[in-house]
C-alpha cells in the first residue's frame, strides 16, 4: 500500500465498528464481589459468618446419593441445605462424581439423561425443602482431568452433555438458580483459537508442571473451555467458573510471564468467553488459594509430590488472598462470587495431614483472620450501551451518574460504573448531534448487585413527533378502544410512559399524525417498549406509513425500530394497537417514540472525519 494512502484505508477499516448492529443482552444481574469459602464441615459454617461472608461451596456426589439408579438418598443434601439455612448464608453446591452404575451403562452421553433426572431432583429437593435458599450449581468438577472421569480421557462432548441435560431440569424447578460451567484445573499453556492468541512464558517448575498434566491426558484449560463455546455449550449455564490457584506466584503476577500457572489465568479464560460473545455473564471462582504447609512436623514430600514448589509461607497466604480479592474487586468488573479453597480441610479428622488438599486450609493459620479483618466492600456496578435511533453503537457518549460520577462510552458504545454504592440514582446520557433525553430516574443498586443492560437510545435533533417521551401525559395524542390508553409511572426514562391493554375484550390505541420533511436522511420511526406478557389470540403492533409490524412479548425495556426512507415529504399516521382477548390483562408500555433521521445524514457525524482524511491525502500527494 502506497504510504500516503495509508490514513484513508485505516478510517475506513475502522467503518464497520462505527455501525455495530444492537443486541440485547441476556445477562442476569449477579453480586460483585461475593464472598465465600470451600467448607469441608458444614458444621463450621459458624466460621463463615464470622469472616463476615455470605456464600459457601460444598461438594455433592451423585455417587453417593444415587447409588441405585432411580433411587435417590436426601441425607447428605438435607445436611448442607439445612446448614445453609440454619447459618443465614448462601449455596455453591458443586455435583459430580458419577456413581459406577452410570459407567456400566457407558460413556456420559449414555447416561447424561439420568445425570440430568438426578439434578432435576437435587433442584426440586432443595426447592421443597428450603424453597428461599439462594443456590448455584455447579455441573462436574475440573472436567479437564481424567480424575474426574473415572480415570478416562476427557471429551468436551461429554462436558456438554451433561449441561445440556443439567440447565433446562434446574430451570424448570427454579428458574433464578444459577447454573455454573465447572471451573477448569489449571493446565497452563499457550493456547490460539476461539478469537484469541494466548502465549506464556514457560518458566522452570512451572513448566515441568503443565508439561506433566497435558502428558498424563489432561486438556489445556482454555482448549476445553473453548471447546465448550465451539461446540454448542454456551447457551446451557449462566456463569462460567473458574479456578484460577496461584500456584507460587503473588496474585497480581502476568500470567503469561509464569507458564500460565496463577491467579490472573482467569482472565485468559475471560478473553475466551469475550470473543464467543458472552461477555454479559460473569464468572465466579469456586477454587482459589494458596498451598502451605500445615504438617510442620511430618515428612510429605512423598504425598505433595509435584505441589512441594509451589508452597508459601502461612503470611504469604493471607497475604495473597486479600489481595486476591482486593484485585479482583478492582479489576475485574465480571468477576462474581469468589470462594477461596478452602476454610476447615485442615482441620477435619477425614483427610490425612499430608493430604494434599490439606495444604489449603486456612483455619488455625494467619489467613483466617487477615480475611476476617479485610475490607469487604459490597459495591455494585451499573453498565449498559448508548445506541441512536435506529440501534447503532455511540462512542463517545457522556453518561451521567447524577450528582456522583461520569464517564463516556467505548467505540461499541459501551459504558460502566465499577464501584457504585448501594442506593438509588438517575442517570443521563448525552451526545453531540443529539437530542435531549430524560434522565433514567429511580435505578436501584441492591449491595453487590451488577445491573447490565441499562441501555439509552438517544432520539435525532429532528425528531418530529410530539410529546415523544409522554412527560405531557397523553397530550398530542389520540386515544380510543374498549381500553382507554392512560399514562404509567413506569417509564423507561423521565417519569412517565403511556400504557396501553387492559382486562376488557378489545383494542387499546393511541396514535399521532405527523409530517416527514421532504429533506430529512432516511427517516427512522423508533421507540422503546415494554410487553410482559400476551394471551392466546392477543396482539400489540405498530402501524406507520402502511407498514404494520408486530411487537414482540419482552420483560424488559427494549428497542424497536422501522425504517421510513422514501417516506420524506409525506403525512403518516403512527399508530400502537393492543389487541386482548379478555382473558388476563396485560398491558404494552411505550416510551421515547421518536420519528428523525438516521446517522450518517448531512451535518452528522463520520463525514467531515472522511473529508479532513481525504484533504491530508490530496495534500500529501500534490507534495
């Protein structure tokens, strides 16, 4: 390429990210930071609340509660929920372990049915029995180690399976459980593929470490979880997990410098969900900590075998894990509960004291009250988009936490709080070249809580249509049908939103004549609705320029747009009906109908960008 042209052809490759197509979000608000601890005893859970955390994980197997097929053991389950509910606090209950019956049957996908039944029946146990319980599952454990299956090689597809056959029954019992992807043993190792190019440093012991995994048949954790998205996984679990141990490493080590192997190998595994689109959910890390030696007086370097170089002093381990929480609380704005590994394996008469998975423990060690005595702020987040009228991204877009903080949007429009205390704000968003959009009033932030998807479509400077936003009640607009429209406190920004629908057999209507200019750049009739729910035979829709569209059944605030060019010059109608069958009412919630061009038009935007590019070039040519 010619050097002078080089400028133009780097605008222009910048083009297709000036108009990202909206999508909307699935993500589900969830807590950030939580805090919580592997417990071995739920007897001890009173430690739990006295290091002041919320949430606990606790191992169920499927082997032990279902040692005959069909025949399901509460026990062991009756004890942990009983100890949650008993105790105030919140359920990690990770299952795995495959009962020998399953295996004669087959690989997992023989018996992914039967797991599915089993924790259709953990979900409806633990509904029936603590029915305001607040519980994740986790499906499987470490599905990247043969361990974990019997000693056989480990397939992605039966990872798959098992969520496939795992998400729809929890759902089904409980549709605010939280359905959790198992978190990966840390291989370490570079990896490419799925959007991403990840390279490591392979460094000493650390490398011998990953050297041997991959040898004995475990899977590079980033090509298993890669593999999951690649293969039709993603829509089948809400969080990912992740356990990201730190090995011999301080939390904040690049790991990429260390094979790897630490803490902040999680937001390798991030990068991944990020490029397969998933950036909405979060992941929560269900195993994290670091190895010391709790068995000062006996001789394990036989049973610790490859963990003896990555031990650390007992201060170095309180040491890291507050500031592995400190970190993360920081830096990682997706990150959700975190529970450290582990609170009482040290202390518990089951496990021998040169058992590895002693070496994580805490209690008795400085750990324990470093965490206790560590701040443990309970912030939440606000994040969302700025788009215009017809759903394209706005970079640049001031967004204003009112009376708190500002900030402005990414390139794809994206915008976030990370640290914003409980409480309830309005928010404003704004934009050179737009019009002027009610603030969002009344959003609550719950301690911890992320709110995503808190969206603003901003409205053209030309917008045409009257009282747009409803705050002059149902002014310049006709009304009529067997429910009459009336005006809602519900809106989506400002005060107020017009409510159409109603419990009477009929329609509900509003509409409004409006002239489109003869100059106006490809005119957009948009608006922002709301419509919970719909009967058999009901139907809402918007009728503008003899273009009729439906509108869809949404919970949420969502965007609907229609494209009026070769409209200019004319008189149309817009018009909202519902139809209801009266039945049930329900009711559609309109807000922000706005009728302007497009982006891109004359005096907007990308164009006198485009123009200096080409000046520099024709200047720089003539030279």
């Amino acid at each position: 390429m010619p050097p002078h042209l080089a400028p133009l052809f780097a605008f222009l490759a910048l083009l297709p990210f000036l108009f990202l197509p909206a999508t909307p979000s699935e993500a589900v608000p969830r807590p950030h930071l939580g805090y919580g601890a592997f417990v071995a005893n739920p007897g001890n859970l009173n430690m739990v609340n006295d290091l002041g955390f919320g949430w606990f994980a606790h191992p169920l197997f499927w082997s032990g509660a279902e040692e005959i097929n069909n025949y399901y053991e509460p026990a062991n389950l009756n004890n942990i929920v009983d100890a949650a509910q008993s105790n105030h606090l919140k359920l990690i209950l990770r299952v795995s372990d495959a009962p020998d019956w399953a295996w004669d049957m087959g690989d997992p996908l023989q018996w992914a049915g039967e797991f599915g039944d089993f924790m259709g029946w953990v979900a409806q146990h633990v509904e029936n029995r603590a029915p305001n319980l607040e519980v994740a599952y986790v499906i499987w454990n470490e599905p990247n180690l043969p361990n974990e299956w019997g000693g056989r090689t480990p397939q992605i597809s039966w990872m798959i399976a098992l969520l496939e056959a795992a998400y729809p029954r929890i759902k089904a019992v409980d549709p605010d459980a939280v359905v959790i992807a198992p978190g990966m043993a840390t291989t370490g190792g570079s990896f490419s593929g799925c959007g991403v190019n990840i390279s490591t440093i392979e460094v000493g012991l650390s490398a011998a470490y990953t050297q041997k995994l991959l040898a004995a048949q475990a899977v590079n954790d980033l090509e298993f979880i890669c593999g999951i998205y690649e293969n039709g996984g993603q829509g089948y679990f809400d969080v990912l997990g992740t356990h990201p141990y730190g090995f011999a490493y301080a939390p904040e080590t690049n790991p990429s410098s260390v094979t790897g192997l630490t803490f902040r190998r999680a937001e390798q595994q991030r990068a991944i969900m990020e490029a397969q689109g998933d950036g909405d959910k979060q992941m929560w890390a269900i195993e994290f900590g670091w190895f010391v030696n709790n068995c000062p007086d006996q001789d394990c370097s036989g049973p610790w075998g490859d963990r003896v170089w990555q031990i650390v002093s007992k201060s170095n381990q309180a040491d890291y894990l507050v500031r592995a929480y400190d970190y993360a609380y920081q830096n990682w704005p997706w990150m959700g509960v975190m529970t450290f590994f582990n609170l009482d394996f040290n202390t518990v008469p089951w496990y021998q004291c040169c058992d590895p998975i002693r070496g994580y423990g805490i209690a008795n060690n400085p750990a324990y009250d470093a965490l206790k005595n560590m701040p443990k702020p309970t912030s939440g987040s606000i994040a969302g988009k700025v788009r215009e009228n017809r759903g394209i991204a706005l970079a640049g877009a001031t967004v204003e936490l009112v009376g708190s903080q500002t900030t402005t949007s990414s390139m794809n429009g994206e915008y976030a709080f990370q640290t914003v205390p409980a409480g309830t704000y309005d928010l404003q968003a704004s934009a050179s070249g737009y019009g002027t959009l009610q603030p969002m009033r009344g959003v609550v932030v719950s301690e911890g809580e992320a709110l995503t998807g808190v969206n603003f479509y901003l409205p053209p400077p030309d917008n045409v249509v009257s009282n747009w936003d409803f705050e002059s009640d149902l002014d310049s607009w006709t009304t009529g049908g067997s429910n009459l429209p009336a005006i809602s406190s519900d809106g989506h920004t400002g005060y107020k939103s017009a409510q159409l629908g109603g419990g009477a057999a009929g329609e509900s209507w509003i509409e409004q004549i409006v002239d489109i200019p003869a100059d106006i750049y490809r005119p957009t009739l948009s608006f922002i609705y709301r419509y919970p729910s719909q009967g058999t035979g009901e139907v809402a829709q918007v009728i503008v320029a003899g273009i009729t569209e439906p509108i869809s059944v949404s919970s949420e605030w969502a965007h609907h747009w229609i494209d009026l060019d070769g409209q200019q010059g004319e008189m149309v109608t817009i018009r909202f009906t519902v139809s209801e069958n009266g039945s049930n009412p329900s009711y559609l919630y309109l807000d922000e109908v706005s009728l302007g061009k497009a982006s891109g038009g004359p005096y907007k935007g990308y164009l006198p960008l485009v123009h200096e590019v080409l000046s520099l070039f024709v200047s720089s040519h003539l030279l």
